[in-house]
C-alpha cells in the first residue's frame, strides 16, 4: 500500500493529522497520540481511507507490551506496529499486522544488540535512526535482508534523496514541507 510513497508521514499532533488526511499519502505513522484519542484518530483515518503504523512505544497513557499490541491490533487494526521492544513485534507479528523493529545508532556495540534481536523477531521493516547516515542503512539492510525504513532528524529533500539512494524504502518524517507530491506517485 505505501509503495507508491518515498515518504511516510510521522504524525505528532492533530494539525499533522488534518494535513495528512487532506494529502495524497495513503500510509503515515502515528506518533504521540493519548490512547483516549485513538477511536477518533481511527474515525478519521477510515473516512478518508488513510492507514497508518502506530509507534507503540510513543502512545500515551499506554504501556507498550504484549497485551497493549494485542489490544491495538484487535480494536483498530492498524496497518503497522513500530516498536523497539522485541515482545511488541513478536506480538504484532502473532495478529498478523505489518512490524517496523525501530533501531537507534548509538555505538557499535548497541548495534550489534540490535541485530541480535533482529534476528529472533525477524520484523517486516527496519527503522534506522537517524536517517542521516548513508553507510549504515546500507549496512543494515545488506546485513539482515529486511527493508529499512530512515527515520529521524531528516528535514532536507537532500537528506531524504541521500537516504533513499542508500537503500531506505521509505524516509519517515515529521516534516510537513516534505509531505510533497514529489514523494508519493499513484
């Protein structure tokens, strides 16, 4: 569904939820949402045919483990889970629901981590953050096979250019003057 999209637009706050739904983008990222909003969020969304990957770990007044995921994939049935809790993506993968395992680049040691528990939740996706570094998306992806998404302090089309040409399948951003028609296609 959003592979007509080099961009997935990262919902912060209702004002990113209103330019998202007027938009030609079909796939987004919820961020930051408090679980009380979520049967609205998610009436909205469904009126305008609009799907989205909830970052988990992000929703307030909700504790991302097992019981919540299983709780969101059944309720609202989001297009994805992105976590960076093993037990979230397992738990996502259970019901069947697209995983985005998201990655921070800290030291080479905490990435060698990463990837072992890449390996024992094999997610759909793989959320390097930040975005901004070339060499290690292209890492990533050749090291473990699994798409990877590039995320975080991207606010340049020149960014977003340098991580797709590394290898990123989509560039996740919060952004708004990078929710342009120049990256998404029908």
């Amino acid at each position: 569904m959003f592979e007509h999209q080099s961009v997935l637009p990262a919902i912060r706050d209702m004002r990113d939820l209103e330019v998202f739904l007027a938009s030609a983008y079909k796939v987004g990222v919820l961020l930051e949402v408090h679980m009380a909003r979520l049967d609205a969020v998610f009436r909205m969304l469904n009126a305008h045919d609009k799907n989205v990957f909830i970052h988990l770990d992000l929703i307030q007044g909700l504790k991302a483990d097992e019981y919540a995921t299983e709780y969101i994939c059944q309720t609202y049935e989001p297009y994805g889970i992105i976590s960076t809790k093993g037990n979230v993506i397992m738990r996502a993968k259970q019901k069947r629901v697209k995983t985005v395992q998201r990655l921070f680049l800290i030291d080479s040691s905490s990435l060698e981590k990463s990837y072992r528990m890449i390996e024992r939740t094999r997610p759909d996706y793989i959320e390097v953050l930040p975005g901004l570094v070339p060499k290690y998306i292209r890492e990533v992806n050749a090291r473990t096979g699994i798409p990877v998404f590039a995320g975080g302090l991207i606010s340049t089309e020149a960014e977003v250019d340098a991580a797709l040409a590394a290898g990123a399948t989509v560039v996740t951003t919060s952004d708004r003057t990078l929710w342009n028609d120049r990256y998404v296609s029908s």
